[in-house]
C-alpha cells in the first residue's frame, strides 16, 4: 500500500465528490491535509494497542514489553512513511 497514492486518491475523491476541480496545488495541500490526519490516526490507533496489549497481557509482562516495541517499531517506520509524503 503506498500512502502517497492512497492519500492522493482521497483528495482526488473529496473534489470529485462536491463537483469541483481542484488545481494541482489545491490538490497537494488537500493531500497534505489528508497525511496529517492519517497521522493522528496511527498514533491514537497505535497508543490504544499498546494500552491494550499491557492490560491484556498484564501477567506476562515480557511479552507485552515485546509485542509494545514491535508495534512501536511499526508505527515509526509508518509515520516516517507519511512523513514523507509532506
């Protein structure tokens, strides 16, 4: 999944949606817009599995600790991804 595109095809579906034509510029800001909150996104989704993982897994707390950093390494290298396309 590149995000680039996902998120070019969802502004590219906002102007389609209220019948507008967006310029190319118009058209990144949207996109930028779009990145942001995709942003948001992860890192709520990610603070709520991690929550999640520790409550769960409160007896066996290596573990939790394990599964936490992976996941943290994921949403870095996510948010580095949507960084990017800024």
């Amino acid at each position: 999944m590149n995000l680039n595109n996902v998120a070019t095809k969802a502004a590219t579906d906002a102007s389609d949606a209220i019948g507008s034509s967006l310029s190319k510029d118009e058209l990144e800001k949207v996109t930028a817009v779009i990145v942001r909150a995709m942003e948001m996104a992860v890192l709520e989704a990610s603070s709520q599995h991690s929550t999640a993982c520790v409550n769960c897994l409160s007896h066996e707390k290596d573990l939790a600790h394990k599964i936490q950093e992976e996941m943290n390494l994921k949403k870095i290298a996510l948010i580095a991804n949507l960084s990017g396309l800024r």
